[in-house]
C-alpha cells in the first residue's frame, strides 16, 4: 500500500479510548440515576380515540393538548385520516377522554369520542424483558460468530464495539430525557447488525493482511487495513445517514425516536469499527501467530479412507 494512502488512525487510540471511557461512565451514571423515561409501551397508559368530520392536522392537534397541560401526549392517524388515537402516559381515569375531548371541541363540536382506554403495564413489562434477553441473546451469538469465524480476541473487540455502541445510545437517551419505546428498542437492535457489519469488514482485512503482511507491526497492518477499508466505510455510512436524516426531519414524531436511535447508533457504529474493536485488538495483543493457518498433514487417498505418509528415510 502507497505511503500516500496510508492513514495512521491509531496515533489517536489512546485518545479515542479515554473518549469513550468517558461516554460510557456518564452513560453508565445516567442509566443508574435518571433511568430510561419508558414510554407508554412500558409504563401503561390511558389510549383515546376521536373521529373528525374532516381530517385534521396533527400538529395542530398535539399543540392544542400540550397547551392544555397534557404535555406528554401522542397524537397519530388511527386506520383513516379522520380518525385520531391520543396516547397519554398518565394513569388512566374516566374523566380522562372527555377532558381530552372538550379541548379538541374547542373549534370543532363534531368531534366525537369513540374510545377511552387503560393500556396496562403488564405487558410493557413483559416486552421490556424479552427486549433485554433478546439483546443478550444478540450479544452472545456475535460473539461466538466472530470467535468462529476469525479468532477469540476478534470477538472480544467485536462485543466490546456493540456493548459500547449500546451503552452510549441508552446514555443519550437517559441524559437528554427523551422517550424510549419499542421503536428505540428495535433501532438499538438494528445498530447492532449495522455496527456488527461494519466490524466484520474491518475484521476481515486485518485478518487477510496480517497473513500477507509478515514482516509488518501489528500497529501499522491494522492502519493499512482500517485505510484499505475508509472508502467503503465512509460511502456506507453516509447514505444511511442521509436516508436517517430524512426520517428525522420528515418522518414525524411516531418514528423520531428510531430515527434518532439508529442515526446516534450509524455514527457510533462507524466510530467504534475503528477505534473500539481495532484498539482492543491492540490491548490483547494480536499478531501474526494468532492468525497463521495451520498446515495440514500429508495424506494420501485410499479407498473410502485416508493414510499418514510414512517418513522418508535418509
């Protein structure tokens, strides 16, 4: 590789380990103090359903509810456009609907309340615990793939990589107080397959170089690799940034949430192919004996069986 292309990415390793020592702990210290503000999938809630005329506009309707002091309403289209599901966080009550109905009434009297509902946390709970066993479950496969297919000290970088990504998108989820439902939870799993993807590539170069390359430092074939790769990594990520970032701006408040999710989990992701599972590497010492295929005995075929050459004599 041309001296011109090569990038010495792990001149920052020890810098870019104390960065994500430090997000991990503030993540760390936020899920223990602020804990996750579970939405109504988790926690339970009261559910309305109200019918218009004509269909309304849904941020029109939200700001009318938060203006009335329901400040953690959601507000989406239920089957047709005129018909509107409000999900509150609050314990249910009865007055609840027709206060809800009273405020949309205040321009409109042909509204109609077709439902009020209690959303039991039962369930939330129960999908809160298969969603954590599920992302365990995740955890272990990825790293039993990695350590069969390349080597256990890439699996220690590639669930080191995942565990990191995980833990700063729940951080920032935690410090900035945003909701957390089932949406989050199914970007978070999706980080995972992309953050695994984008480590099995990188993974898979050093592999291949520190096989070609003997006579080079561990250091420097993971920086040849890392180069080698930067296009690929780069053009990936962006397209799915700019698909993500579209889904923020325009997608509404019902998918916000994954959106945000998955796009802090792309950028992550990237950041940790590089510096996370290629420093760990690094930390366990990797080297070409690691990665060395053994050599196979000579055989011969006979028939249905197969025989070890005898040595020859001198």
């Amino acid at each position: 590789m041309s001296q011109e292309r090569l990038i010495n990415f792990m001149a920052f390793r020890k810098l870019a380990a104390i960065i994500s020592i430090i997000l991990i702990l503030i993540s760390i210290v936020s899920l223990a103090t602020n804990r996750l503000q579970l939405g109504l999938d988790f926690t339970g809630g009261t559910l309305i359903e109200v019918s218009y005329q004509q269909a309304p506009e849904l941020p029109i309707v939200r700001e009318k509810l938060q203006k009335a002091g329901f400040t953690d309403a959601m507000v989406q289209n239920f089957g047709a456009d005129t018909e509107v599901l409000v999900r509150l966080g609050q314990a249910f009550d009865d007055q609840v609907g027709q206060q809800v109905l009273k405020v949309l009434q205040d321009e409109d009297t042909a509204i109609k309340l077709e439902r009020s509902e209690y959303v039991g946390a039962q369930v939330g709970e129960e999908l809160m615990e298969q969603g954590g066993l599920g992302l365990l479950l995740a955890l272990g496969i990825v790293m039993l793939y990695v350590a069969l297919r390349f080597q256990l000290k890439f699996s220690v970088g590639a669930v080191a990589a995942l565990a990191h990504d995980v833990l700063i998108v729940l951080g920032i989820f935690s410090v900035l107080a945003l909701d957390f439902d089932l949406t989050v939870l199914a970007a978070i799993l999706a980080v995972i397959g992309y953050s695994l993807n984008d480590t099995i590539v990188v993974s898979d170069r050093i592999r291949e170089n520190f096989r070609k390359l003997r006579k080079e430092t561990a250091l420097r074939i993971i920086n040849i690799s890392i180069s080698q790769t930067l296009g690929r990594t780069l053009v990936t990520s962006m397209t799915t940034i700019l698909v993500l970032i579209s889904l923020l701006v325009f997608g509404g408040e019902l998918i916000y949430g994954f959106a945000l999710a998955l796009l802090i989990g792309v950028l992550v992701g990237t950041y940790s192919s590089i510096y996370v599972a290629a420093n760990v590497l690094l930390v366990l010492g990797i080297n070409q004996a690691d990665l060395i295929i053994p050599p196979k005995e000579d055989v011969i075929e006979g028939e249905g069986f197969e025989v070890d050459l005898p040595e020859s004599k001198s």
